[in-house]
C-alpha cells in the first residue's frame, strides 16, 4: 500500500509543531525581565504564562473541535498567522495591561499544533498511522522544552523583544509555507 503522507511532510508537521507550541512557553523564562521591564512584581508577571495557558485551554476546547467540521488545514494555517501576529503585537506593549490580554489571546489562537496531530493521523496511511502521530507529537513534546532554553538564550543576546519576533516572524512564515506542504483535506 502506498505512502498518504511523504517524509518531507511528516518532517514539516514535526517541526511546526516544534516551532508554534513554543509560542506557548517562550515567556516563562523572560517572568524577571518582563517584571522590570514594565515596572511590576514578579508575582503579577507571573500571571503573563497562567493566562496564556488559560487562554491555550479555551482554544483547545472552542477551536480544535472546529478542525473536525472545516478544512484542517486551514485552520492550521490560520491559527499560526493570527498567533504569529500577536507575538509580534506583544513587542510594543507599554505596560502589563496590555500585554496580558494579548498573551492569553495568543494562547487561544496558537492551537495550530493540537489540530495538526489528528490531521496528521487523517492523511497517514492505517499502518502508519501510529509511526506518524508519534514523530508528529514529538514535535510538540520537543518544542515545549526548548522553546524556554531558546528564550533565555535570545534574551540573553538580543533582548525580550526578540524572542517574541521571532516567534512571530515563524509563525507567519510556516502559515505561508503550510499549503505548499500539507494538502487541502478536512
């Protein structure tokens, strides 16, 4: 039986998934910057990651199903370029009130990886299937742990403001790059 899904595409699914969940997680490392930087405790900052994870856990349970009833891929392709853009929006926030809200924004429109692990399921052939979602969810288990290392060490170097460019810059670019590698299936 013939190959649904190719290796370049599996790859693709894989590093996306990397890539986007760190949208998710790329603010934990930055909590004491981020606290002087707008002037506030450590403890109202920590509220940057729980309400983004809040946020993430409304996309999960209003957004995913969605995945089920519309073109997968487009909501995969959507969910990465509006997350994308609120990274980029968090740049200019002058202060926590701002970019609180954008933050958990940001966590409800970055589910682009949750709906990528059954899409990847859909398009791998029965016998695949398995070897697929699991390289596929790696993607997911790898991205969440480095994306806080990738933080400290753009902040480091670059500033706060950097990290969440990057995560935006990303995110656009795999929406861009999305339908040239991942076919048009529900």
């Amino acid at each position: 039986m013939q190959e649904r899904v190719s290796k370049l595409q599996v790859f693709f699914m894989t590093l996306t998934c990397a890539l986007i969940v760190g949208n998710l997680y790329y603010n934990q490392p930055l909590l004491g910057v981020l606290s002087r930087f707008f002037q506030v405790s450590e403890t109202e900052a920590s509220l940057i990651p729980t309400l983004t994870l809040i946020g993430y856990a409304f996309g999960i349970f209003l957004l995913v199903p969605v995945g089920d009833m519309i073109n997968a891929r487009k909501l995969i392709q959507a969910s990465m370029f509006i997350s994308g853009c609120l990274a980029l929006l968090l740049t200019p926030s002058p202060n926590l009130t701002v970019f609180l809200p954008i933050s958990c924004v940001l966590g409800f429109a970055n589910v682009g990886q949750s709906v990528l692990i059954p899409f990847s399921a859909n398009l791998a052939a029965p016998e695949e299937r398995g070897k697929v979602v699991g390289l596929v969810l790696s993607g997911i288990l790898i991205g969440s742990l480095s994306a806080r290392t990738m933080a400290g060490i753009i902040t480091q170097y670059f500033g706060w403001k950097a990290v969440f460019i990057f995560a935006g810059s990303v995110s656009i670019l795999l929406s861009i790059i999305t339908p040239l590698l991942l076919p048009n299936a529900t």
